[in-house]
C-alpha cells in the first residue's frame, strides 16, 4: 500500500524546495527584525504598561490582532504584534501548500506521470502530507528558536511576570505549528473536493477568511464565544499568559482528522477528477474575452478583487474611526516616536496610504506571477502559437497589472479621504490625502513593473519586486527602530517619494521612479519578444 512512498517524497522535496523553504527563511527574517526591532522597548514595566494601555484602548485593534495576553512580558508583545502576520500568513501557507502537493500536482501532468511507476494507491497523499508537515514544522522551530535568540524563555515566563510555568516560547511555536496544520487540512480537502487547484485555493483561503472575519466580529462584539472559530482557538492558547494546551490538541486532531477525510475521498475519485466541478463556459466566448485584455483579466480578475477588497476595507476602516486611531497613537506617543512615526492626523494618514499603496503593489506584483505561471505550465506557448504578437500580449498583460495596481491605490485612497473627512472633517484635508494617494501610487507601480521586468526578461516570476517591496516595506516600518542611517531611508521605494503629507514631495524620487518604471516596463516587453518562451 505505501510501496514507493520514500521516492515519492523525495520527488516532491526535488520539484517543490522552493515552495516548502522559501515562505519559512521569509517569514523567519521578517520575525527576527520585528522582534529585534521592539524587544529593545519593552524592558520596563512602564513600557509594558504603556503598551497595554494603547491596546485597551480600541477593540478594533484587538480584532486585528487578537485578545492572546501576556503582554506583561517580552515574549507576549513580540506575540501580539506578529499576529497580525502570522494569522493570515500561516493559514494561506498551509492552504497554498496541501493544495500545491496535491491538485496541482494532479493539474500540470505530474500525479499521472509518478503513478505509473509501482507505487501505492495512498502515497501521492501521504507524501504530501509528510511534505508539508515537515515544512510547517521547520516553520515553527525557526521561530521558536528566533524569540529564544531575544531573550524569551524556551519554557516558562520571565523573572517577575506572572506569566505560565509551562508557556513561553516553545508553546508558542507549538501553537503556531497546530493552527498551520488545521488549515493544510483545510487544503487537502479543498483539494480532493475540487478539479483544479484555484478553485480549491480559493475554498481554503475563503475558510480562513470566514474564521478570521467571525474572530474580528466576536471581539468587537465583547463575545465569549471565541470558540466558533479556529482563529480564536489560536488566540486561546495564550502561551503568555495562561498556556491553554487542549486548543493545540483540538487543531492537531482536527487537522489530522481532516487528512483522513481527504485520505478518504482520495481513495473514492479517479486522479483529475473532483466532486466540485468547474461551471461550463458559454458554447461561445465574448469578443472581448477573445483580446489579450479579456483573456488577462479572465485570469486575474478574482486575486485582484480580493486584493481590492482588502484595501478598500482597509481605508473604510481607518478612515471611519479615526478618532478611535488617534487616541491610540497619542496613548503610545513615545513607543510611535522610537518607531519613526508621528501621533496626529498627518500621521495616521501617512500610515493608511502608505499600506494602501503596499497592498497595491503586491497586487500587481501578484498578477505578474500568475502570467509566469501561465508560462512554466506552457500555455502561453500553445497560446502564442495562434496569430498572436508577443508584445502584444505580454504587453497588455503588464499595462493591466501596472494600471490595476495603481487604479488600487488611488481608489482606496480616495475612500479614506472621505471616511476620513465624514469622521473628523476639521482634522482632515482632501488635499494633502489626494497628494499622498498620487505620490504613493507612484512606488505601487514601480515594484509591479520590478515583476513584471523580472518575468519579462529574465523569465524567473516575480520575486525581483516581492525583494524590493519586501525591503521598501521593512526600512519604512522598521527604519526608524534599527536606527537606520538617513541614506538608508532612500533605497525604501516608499520612502524614496517622502514621507507625505507630513513632509514635502521628494520630487527627484518621484521622477527616479517613474524614469525607472517605464525603462523596466520597455525592457521587460523586449526581453519576452526576445528570448525562448518555455514549451514554445
């Protein structure tokens, strides 16, 4: 039954490193500098009791990032300000993952190829499984040894809180692991029910979506009943303050309860084949869908909505309650002023636009990824093979992924402005936020043409721009807090147009950056007219 199981993993570790290491050493760095960045702050109980204080004070900012505790200590607030990031980033890592090993395996050929050879009817999914876990694991460890590193204790709470005797940093990795694993349950799942892998990814990430929104409601709503959703199972663990170790057994058995029905519905389906089952397109295409810019957005549409969605969310949010926001910057004057960032409405517009903006970015860097997918799974090449320019399409492609990305960023940013005017009209000006939103479109557009330029010429995905937005996003968040020189600041591309509405406009940084923008834009068409298009 696992005959051949030891090759199939191997097989699968070889063609997929990439996608179980890559998203770990990421996620470990950004850990790393954020828990360098703070740890230095909180070593008082003064700081401590500042901090607390600034998180009390709004609800909206516990249902970001949760209700977890512990913030007497270190570890606790290192905790409570990576939630925000961990909570969506492991359980899209978990989903992407379980449906990466499995139905997408099964959607580019491989699956078929693989089974050919004499092995078990279960190993394709137990050696995703295996997989996946490993990488889950390696995630968990690395954080747990990086809060080690800043002083956290493995087991226990620090000298003098009144933290668990058995929390502390192991019982955080632990948790983390858990909550990762449910959610590849979720995936593999996803991935026996549906035929093609972005249908099951979008069910896993919708789950997740549903868990997280559901947590956010219950904590506005002062409700106890945290246990309707997996998310507050998470937050329940509160390794810092009480160390609750039945929610990490609850998410490992459902996880792995969840393989089993997945192990199930595997052992009951023909490989490619799934109970939920695309809808049938229309016997005849539009004409529009029958152009480069209707077959890109047909591609794009749904991951550009759902980035859409968020950011507009996003400014909905901070524009609605900005009374709420600015109590909580002036109740953390001085923890905001060490990390680089002012306490009025200038401020806080200078925050929203600034994510804004990033959300943009990864927006169109995001589309330019699934243009280079199109190309490794080779349908580009079978698509170019009609009467098709190449400039044409990849050009259309790029404008599109540059232009939504920056359609993003000023409608956002527009609904800010009137949250924000609707809220506290005499504190807010339309036009310093219009200048903010343009200014800050600019960078949006310059990481998704870093993309787009990287898929062009090089042909290698996208993660030239993920690099720079990467890099962009930590100097202007982080900067200030690492003591960064002033030079420093100039090779964040958010930084590079200034720091607005609070200072002036870095004209050369703007003008830089669209010379740049378009140079990479005319190279990166060039380079696909040039070079050899996989499977052509």
């Amino acid at each position: 039954m696992m005959a051949g199981l030891g090759r199939y993993v191997r097989t699968l570790l070889v063609t997929g490193w990439r996608a179980h290491i890559v998203w770990v050493v990421i996620l470990a760095i950004v850990v790393a500098v954020t828990a360098g960045a703070i740890v230095g702050y909180y070593d008082t109980p003064e700081a401590r009791a500042t901090y607390i204080a600034s998180m009390d004070i709004a609800a909206e900012l516990q249902a970001l990032t949760g209700v977890s505790g512990g913030l007497d200590q270190v570890g606790g607030i290192i905790a409570n300000e990576l939630s925000i990031i961990v909570i969506p980033t492991l359980a899209i890592a978990g989903v992407m993952l379980a449906v990466g090993r499995t139905r997408k395996e099964e959607d580019l050929g491989r699956t078929d190829i693989l089974t050919a050879a004499p092995v078990g009817r279960f190993v394709p999914l137990v050696s995703a499984t295996l997989t996946v876990t490993l990488s889950l694991l390696a995630n968990a460890a690395f954080i747990t040894a990086i809060l080690v590193a800043f002083g956290v204790p493995l087991v226990g709470a620090e000298a003098g809180s009144a933290g668990p005797p058995d929390g502390g940093a192991l019982g955080y990795g632990l948790a983390l692991f858990a909550y990762s694993f449910f959610f590849a349950g979720i995936g593999f799942v996803a991935g026996q029910l549906a035929d093609n892998s972005r249908t099951a990814t979008t069910i896993g990430i919708g789950v997740f979506l549903i868990s997280y929104l559901l947590r956010a409601y219950l904590i506005l709503s002062s409700s106890d009943a945290w246990w309707l959703t997996p998310v507050g199972w998470f937050d329940h663990v509160a390794p810092f303050a009480d160390m609750n170790w039945w929610p990490i057994g609850l998410l490992v058995g459902l996880g792995l309860a969840l393989i089993a029905f997945a192990t199930l519905m595997h052992s009951r389906r023909d490989i490619g084949a799934g109970i939920i089952r695309g809808r049938p397109g229309p016997e005849r295409g539009s004409r529009f869908l029958g152009t480069p810019a209707g077959l890109t957005w047909r591609l794009v549409r749904g991951p550009y909505l759902g980035w859409f969605a968020i950011a507009l969310a996003f400014a909905l949010v901070f524009g609605a309650q900005t009374d709420v926001w600015l109590g909580v910057l002036e109740e953390s004057a001085a923890i905001f002023s060490d990390f680089g960032f002012g306490t009025d409405a200038d401020a806080l517009t200078n925050m929203t636009i600034l994510v804004i903006a990033m959300i943009g970015g990864a927006a169109g860097i995001a589309q330019m990824g699934t243009f280079h997918r199109e190309e490794r799974n080779t349908r580009l090449a079978f698509l170019l093979s009609k009467p098709l320019s190449r400039t044409r399409h990849f050009g259309t492609a790029l404008a599109m992924a540059v232009g939504s990305a920056v359609v993003l960023v000023i409608v956002a940013g527009m609904a800010y402005m009137l949250a924000a005017r609707l809220s506290a009209p005499d504190m807010f000006d339309a036009g310093p936020i219009i200048h903010t939103t343009l200014v800050y479109a600019v960078p949006a557009a310059l990481v998704t043409a870093l993309g787009g330029f990287g898929v062009g010429a090089l042909g290698r995905g996208p993660w030239l721009g993920w690099l720079v937005f990467g890099v962009g996003a930590a100097i202007s968040f982080l900067g200030a807090a690492m003591r960064l020189p002033e030079w420093a600041f100039n090779l964040s591309v958010y930084d590079a147009v200034g720091a607005l509405p609070i200072e002036p406009i870095q004209w050369l940084g703007v003008a830089v950056e669209l010379a740049l923008t378009a140079s990479l834009l005319a190279a990166a068409v060039h380079g696909l007219r040039t070079r050899e298009i996989v499977g052509g």
